[in-house]
C-alpha cells in the first residue's frame, strides 16, 4: 500500500491546499490533520505553539508514516518548519510562508501587503523573507487577529458583515508618492476562502495572491507519481485534534470527500 500525503492546518484553511494538491496528485490519497483543538493559532506564544507542533507531529508521523507531510499553515511554519525538520529528518516536509517574493517579482507599484496573522507578522523569518526578497519595495504588514475564525464562519454559512470584515484587511491599502498597493499575498490559509468578499469590498482592484497551487506543485515534485494501477484508491481522511468538529464543520469536510478516522 502506497503513503499518504498527509496536510496539516489549524482548521479548515489547509482545504485551500487540498483542493489544488488533488488535481496535482489524483493518484494519492491524503490524510487531512485539523488541529481545531489549538485553533486559532494566531495568538499563541512561541514557545507553547512550537512545542504543540513537535507533539502533534511525533504522532502523527508515527501514525500515517506520510510520503510527504505538508504544513498547510503560515503560522506553524514560520514557527516551527526548521524545528520539524531537525526533529523528523526522515520526513519529507512542504512548507507553507507568505508569497513575499513572487509579489515582489510582480509589483509594478512597488507597494506589496501582506495579510496574515497576529504571529506570522511578528515572526523572524517573515522579516527575513522581507529583507532577502524584497528590500526595494514597501512591504506593509497587516496582522488581522480575527480573520481566520470569520473565515471558518463564513465558510460554515454564518453571515459577516461588510464593516467587520473591511476593519480586518483595510490596513492592506496603501497609497504613497502617488502609486498605490497592487498586490495583497493571503498569508494564512483560511483567507482565500473569503476572497470575494475581499474583492467586492476592496477600494481598488489588487492582485490576491493565494499561495495554494504553488504548494501544491511542490508537493507534486517530491511526491513520486504513481501508475494507474498502482494509485491508492482509499478514501480521503480527515482527523479533528479536537475529536469534536461541530456539526457545520462535519457537514463542510464530507462535502471535500473526506471521511473521519476514528
Ligand atoms: N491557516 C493558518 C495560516 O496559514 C492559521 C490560522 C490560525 O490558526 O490562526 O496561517
């Protein structure tokens, strides 16, 4: 039997990952890990997320012994992607950090935002990105510390309001010597999922730039391809830390194909 590739989030924001990471390899079968028991990770101290991570991973490797493991989640990443690494060095790991370079490739203002959470902004490695990638643009941080859980929200049918949302990502726009930000990079998984409401609510058109299929196409590449008559025909799994998910959030992750381990 073939490994799974196994994708961890906090939540539901990796399912923006898994979505491109199928059509890439249909021939695979994943394992999506929810760590809704630390939801949202936005605002843990440093020390206590890293050590959560290195648990959660020590079983969860042990567990589904994955082909790859991919942290679908800027803010674990950033955090702890070294960590894992050092830890786990007979894993394979796909990380997840804010698209700083490929905006800054892009720009043609100059002004790039990017919309992340409370703990992606404050990390090292977002300054380092930064420095390394794009020292000649203006790169505004913008750490909504709310977003995440609105997008969880949103996504199982509650109503946002308009005023709600545009407090969370209106720092995003900037305008300076008369050019204005043309790039915002969705720095946390969950944010794509409310890119519509971002678009129909931004005061100008930018460029949103989701992260999801180029994780993706990493994944493909270390990832072997399989044969047809090799693939993994199990089902897509789906495991809550909390063991708990509410009802909207069963009811969300059976609508991706995925079906609960228990
Ligand atoms: N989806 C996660 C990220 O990419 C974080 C959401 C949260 O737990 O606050 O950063």
């Amino acid at each position: 039997m073939s490994r799974p590739v196994l994708l961890f989030d906090s939540g539901i924001g990796g399912l923006t990952v898994l979505r491109e990471a199928r059509v890439l390899m249909p021939e695979r079968s994943f394992v999506y890990v929810a760590d809704d028991a630390g939801f949202p990770y936005g605002g843990w101290e440093e020390e206590a997320l890293k050590a959560r991570l290195l648990s959660l991973f020590k079983d969860l490797l042990h567990r589904f012994d994955p082909e790859v493991a991919v942290v679908a989640c800027n803010t674990a990443f950033t955090l702890a992607g070294a960590d894992l690494r050092a830890a786990f060095p007979g894993t394979v790991f796909v990380g997840t950090v804010p698209a700083i370079k490929p905006a800054a490739e892009r720009t043609r203002s100059g002004l790039i935002s990017v919309l992340a959470t409370p703990g992606t902004v404050k990390r090292a490695y977002t300054r380092d990105l930064i420095q390394s990638f794009a020292s000649q643009c203006h790169v505004q941080l913008v750490g909504s510390p709310k977003l995440a859980s609105m997008a969880e929200a949103y996504i199982r049918g509650e109503t946002l309001t308009d005023d709600d949302v545009r407090a969370e990502f209106s720092g995003c726009f900037q305008e300076r010597e008369g050019a204005r930000t043309d790039i915002v990079v969705l720095a946390c998984t969950h944010y794509p999922f409310l890119v519509n409401v971002f678009r129909r609510l931004a005061p100008w058109p930018v460029d949103w730039l989701d992260p999801a299929e180029a994780i993706a196409r990493q994944a493909r590449r270390l990832v072997p391809a399989l044969d047809r008559l090799k693939a993994d025909s199990r089902p897509d799994r789906v495991v809550f830390t909390s063991d708990a998910p509410d009802f909207a959030t069963r009811r969300l992750v059976q609508g991706f194909g995925l079906s609960p381990l228990v």
